[in-house]
C-alpha cells in the first residue's frame, strides 16, 4: 500500500507544480498583456492569461480535494 499511496502523492505534487507553473504565466502574460502590448495582441493575451489561470485553479482544486476527500485506511 505504500507504493500505491506515493503514486498518489507523486501524481497530487505534479498537478500542484504544474498548476504554479500556469499560474505565473498567466500573471506574466496578463501583465504584459494590460502595460506593454496593444490593440488585439493585449486582448489575445489577456484571454490567454485568464484561461491558464482558470485552468491552474481547477487543477489546484482537484489536489486539494483528492487530499481532503481521500478515505484514509485503517491500519
């Protein structure tokens, strides 16, 4: 069982990661979308900044609760 319950941490971890990964490209790319771009670039970049944030909640989301809503074993 404890190969088993580190799979599930390993899998929970990489979500975590990829879900901080997507989020600070999505503040870099809104960032860059509302001061430096303009016209239909920096509305294509927003768009795109809050779809990888949206994304990165969801997936922050789904670790959170495989680790709340895990039915812990007996022993």
């Amino acid at each position: 069982m404890a190969a088993e319950e580190e799979k599930k941490n390993g899998a929970r971890r990489s979500r975590l990661l990829w879900a901080g990964i997507l989020a600070v490209a999505g503040l870099v790319l809104l960032a860059v979308g509302l001061t430096v771009a303009d016209g239909a670039v920096a509305w294509l970049e927003a768009i795109v900044a809050i779809v990888l944030l949206v994304v990165s909640y969801a997936l922050q989301r789904l670790a959170r609760r495989e680790t709340v809503y895990r039915h812990d074993e007996p022993r």
